[in-house]
C-alpha cells in the first residue's frame, strides 16, 4: 500500500506532466529507490521518505491535549539527517546510470489528528542546511593574559553528522521537500547538494509554486544560507 507522500508524489508529477513510474521492489537493483520519473527528455530517480511520529512526537501530542502545551528539543536537522542516511542506499544502486538522484521529504508528523510540531517545521531551510552539511561552530582559543586567559573566536566551521561532503553521498543531486498547502497545488522545494556528480536541472520541479536553492559559495563559509535560483538559468 502507498504511503501518502507516495501518493501525493504521483500526483505531483501528474500535474507537472511527468511520467512517474514506480519501481518494483525486488528489481535487479534490489531494494530500490521509489520512483523513476521522466520530465520531459530528462529522466531522474526519486527516493521518497515521509516523516512520520516516533516516541517523541507521540509524547508531546499527548501533553498538548492533556495540557496544552509541551516541550522538546534535539539536534537540529536530526530527522532530515536520518533520511537521508536511510534513503542513501537505495540512490547509490543508480549512481552508474548517471542521472539526477533525488531525495523527496514530506512531513507526515501527526498524532490523533494533532500536530506536535509546526506543519513542516522540521523540514525548513536551516534544518536541511545543518542536516547535509553539518551545525554551525565557532571555535575559540585561548589567549595568555598576566593573569588567567581570554578566549578570542577564530573563526567559524561545521560540526560532525553531515551528510554530504566532497567525498560523501556526491550522488545526491538534492534534497527535496515536497509541500501539501490546501487548496493551494502540490509543490515542491529542492536544495541543491553542493557537492553533487549530476546537479538537478533547475527546469525539473520547476511549477508556479516550485523553488530550488543552492548554496551561495562554500557550505563552510555560508552555513544556514541558500539562495534562490532565478528561474531563467539552469545547470
């Protein structure tokens, strides 16, 4: 049975005029990604993964309705983290083929009808920005003084946990966030990997609604930065 981002895809790409066809589990490939779509002359993969409740969720759901409000924490970016950790096997078997690998997320987070996060609040820019290429850090050094030290900031970098590198998961063109906004139409939002093999043409995903975004320059140097691309040029 279709997921509902499985589901809410297809339909997508039925009003963009694609051909969404689903690949069987099982293929020669083995476990496979979801989807293979051709838009237009340009044929890609889609890996789609829907964010669904966990222990957590379930647990500040449940304070909402007993008491209205809740708390909660935790790394930022994690969940988008764990997708695409799970998704990255199944793009990597297309990898020989030479075509645009995409990751499709949809937020499906909702517990007996209530929501314990903002509708797609763990998918917004800065969570996929820390998600592929790691949190922000500042690093200090000691400074000597007569008495004691100082600390004097030296500059700024990444944490640990990202997902895509120069030599990581460079088969990832994008990951995408696909949106269900009543009544306005499907769309969808792709974050260019930096360091992607095959870049996602900015034509592809590209409805009224649609946006793609790429990194102004380093993803060292512009942590939590994106920049839209004018719809006017393509990769």
């Amino acid at each position: 049975m279709k997921t509902r981002s499985e589901v809410l895809f297809s339909q997508y790409c039925e009003s963009m005029h694609y051909v969404c066809k689903e690949i069987p589990a099982g293929s020669q490939h083995g476990k496979t990604a979801d989807y293979e779509v051709l838009a237009d002359d340009n044929r890609i993969i889609a890996e789609i993964k829907e964010l669904t409740p966990d222990p957590e969720d379930k647990r500040q759901a449940q304070e909402l309705i007993t008491q209205g409000w809740t708390s909660g924490g935790g790394r930022p970016g994690s969940r988008v983290q764990t997708a695409i950790k799970r998704a990255a096997p199944q793009l990597k078997k297309y990898r020989r083929l030479g075509i645009p690998l995409v990751l499709v997320l949809y937020d499906n987070i909702v517990v007996n009808g209530i929501r314990p996060h903002a509708r797609n609040g763990l998918l917004e820019p800065s969570f996929i920005d820390f998600a592929m290429y790691g949190l922000q850090t500042e690093v200090f050094k000691k400074v000597p003084l007569a008495q004691g030290f100082a600390l004097e900031h030296s500059g700024s970098g990444r944490g640990g946990k990202r997902q895509t590198t120069e030599t990581e998961r460079t088969y990832m063109s994008a990951v995408c966030v696909l949106y269900e906004n009543d009544p306005s139409p499907l769309f969808i939002y792709s974050y260019h990997n930096f360091f992607a093999e095959v870049p996602l043409p900015f034509h592809i995903f590209s409805g009224p609604e649609d946006r793609h975004f790429r990194k102004p320059g380093s993803p060292n140097r512009t942590p939590q930065e994106w920049e839209v691309v004018d719809r006017g040029i393509d990769t």
